[in-house]
C-alpha cells in the first residue's frame, strides 16, 4: 500500500531477520505487520490510520454492514474447506514464499482466527495468541482441517443469529476496537488467507474447485499483493 501512494520505505522481514523483533517490542507491538516512522507506528493492517501516519489522504469506500461481513465469512470458510480437501497429502508441508506456515497450518489458521471473533466478542478480549494457535492433536490431514471448518461455522452462524453480536467494542492485543471493525478484519483477513491458499494450490498443480471471484471479495479491505 505504501508502494502505491508513493512511499519509499524499508520492508523487514522478521522471520528472516529475528533480530529486528527488538524494533517492534521497543514501542511495546507484539507482532507483524506494523508501519513505524520515527516515534510513531501503527500497529495491524489499518488504511485509514496508515494513511494518517504518513500525511496521505485515503478513502477506503463504505464499509460492508455486520451482516454482509457475516454473509462474506460464511462464502470465504466454505471455500477454504474446498481447498483445503484439494491439497494432496504429499503437499500439505508446503509454505508460501519467505513463510513457515504450511498450508495445513494456513488452513486451519483461516478457520482460528474467524472463530477468534466470537470468543472475544464472548470472552472480552482477542489476544494475539488466537493468530499464533496451530492446530492441535488430531488435525493432521486436510480433511481433518475441513471438518474443523464445519465446526467453526457452525459456531458462527449461531453466533451471527443472536441481537446485538456486531454491537459496541471489543478488546484486542491492539487496543480497543469496535465490533465492526473487528468484525471488517476478521473477514478480510480470513479473505486474504484464502489468496494465499488459491496461490500455494497452483504450485501445486491443481485448480481450485468452484473459486470465489473478485465480485464474492468486493469491498474487503485486504492488501493488493497476494503475499505482503
């Protein structure tokens, strides 16, 4: 995004340069991504405020309503499970470029943190621990992962149906948040995920079966590039 205003700027990649952990713990930022001039950063993908921290204007366009994220969420998961059936055991191991996320782990990173919403939405809070979980005993092949899929959902759509579920704020590991705000990330985050997994399933060889299209993606806030 910053490439797109004009930005020149340096681009670390943490996982391959531990070292530079200690830039983000000096302003107290548990994790990647974040943008840091001088004293100032911000801290997750946020346009506006990026846009804010480097003097640029940025119109992000309306933001898609609670239920047509929900409605979004519940197309992205389902299309996650497609994909996930479609990987061939002998590529579950494998990684996108400069990652160690495997596409097992990606998948079931999709269906975690989607479901993150709704603990924190229950339990008060969403800690960066929900974007760190890997997927415990007894998920070890892609379908395994997809029945956990359908789990997710399901608790979601449970979730969705109840009064007030998108209303007020929530805590992060990043601050306080509204609910549909956080609601917004969940969803393109989950979406841009799913870019990923699309990506890594043509290394492999293999086409998507029923793929979303730009339009089933319209209005998500995600970055341009598959892998930023």
């Amino acid at each position: 995004m910053l490439s797109s205003w004009g930005i020149t700027f340096e681009g670390v990649d943490v996982e391959a340069t531990p070292d530079r952990l200690a830039d983000l713990k000096k302003f107290g930022i548990p994790r990647v991504p974040a943008t840091i001039t001088g004293e100032r950063f911000v801290h997750g993908w946020n346009p506006q405020q990026l846009a804010e921290l480097v003097g640029v204007n940025y119109d992000g366009g309306r933001q898609l309503s609670p239920d047509e994220l929900a409605r979004r969420l519940e197309v992205i998961l389902a299309a996650a499970q497609r994909v996930i059936r479609q990987v061939p055991r002998e590529h579950l191991q494998m990684t996108g470029p400069g990652r160690n996320r495997s596409v097992r782990d990606l998948a079931y990173h999709v269906f975690r943190l989607s479901l993150g919403f709704r603990e924190a939405r229950e339990q008060g809070h969403f800690p960066a621990e929900f974007f760190d979980a890997k997927p415990p005993a007894g998920i070890e092949s892609g379908e395994d992962v997809a029945r956990y899929g359908d789990t997710v959902r399901e608790r979601l759509r449970e979730f969705f149906g109840k009064p007030g579920w998108c209303d007020g704020e929530t805590s992060t590991f990043y601050g306080m948040q509204t609910a549909h705000a956080l609601m917004e990330r969940t969803t393109w985050h989950a979406a841009q995920h799913l870019r990923q997994l699309y990506w890594l399933l043509g290394r492999m060889g293999v086409t998507p079966d029923k793929p979303l299209t730009d339009a089933d993606l319209a209005g998500l806030p995600f970055p341009k590039e598959v892998w930023s």
